[in-house]
C-alpha cells in the first residue's frame, strides 16, 4: 500500500487482489480515505516500484513505475532508489547502491540517510 495524503494505492498482484481491496476500501470508507487499486507488474510489491515523498510526489524507478504514477514521477535512476524509507524531520533512508537517487533526494530538499543494506 502506498498512502499520498487521503487516498491509499494498493497494488493489485499475486499477492493482493481485488477482494483484499474491497475490505481495505470497506473499512477505510469510514475515516475518509479513498482506496485506489493499482495493477503491478515486474515487482511483489507497488512499493517496490513506488514510494511517496513527504511532499507526495512519486519516486520510482521508469521501468517498473504502474501506468498510474508515469505522468507526474521523480525518476530515480537506480532501481533500488524507489525503495526509500521516509523519516522524521525530511529525512528519507535509501540504500548505500543508489548514490545517484541520494543526490537526487538531497536535491529535492529532504537529508538522505545511507545505510548499506547488502547483508539483506
């Protein structure tokens, strides 16, 4: 799931379909949230593709951004750039093999926090 202000994207795979998004839109309904499915593809998971910047834009990597986000994206341009993780205070925590995606981020005005992840 990938949540830009109100609005919740879940991503229609193998792993979650279209019943699974329905009860999320059913119990969400009630807090004001709108549920958005997203067909993804070439990835487990939206996130894996996509992930929102505190701002709300999209970062993601070209080739496996869902048809959905290509308009208005900030291409990150290692594949594991997409794969961030939003902190307090504009920080944004993204893996050491994606240099280019840091100065990216740090362009944009948020503090990118490196951390190698290759034992993962």
């Amino acid at each position: 799931m990938l949540k830009i202000r109100d609005t919740v994207h879940v991503g229609i795979s193998g792993r979650t379909n279209e019943e699974g998004a329905r009860q999320l839109r059913k119990l969400l309904a009630p807090l004001g949230a709108t549920v958005v499915e997203v067909p993804v593809q070439g990835v487990l998971h939206l996130k894996s593709a996509v992930t929102a910047l505190p701002d709300g834009s999209i970062l993601g990597y070209p080739p496996l951004v869902p048809e959905l986000f290509r308009r208005e994206f900030v291409a990150a341009p290692e594949e594991s750039g997409a794969h961030v993780v939003l902190l307090r205070g504009g920080k944004v925590m993204l893996a050491a093999d994606c240099p280019r995606t840091a100065e990216l981020v740090a362009a944009r005005g948020y503090e990118p926090v490196v951390v190698d992840i290759s034992e993962f």
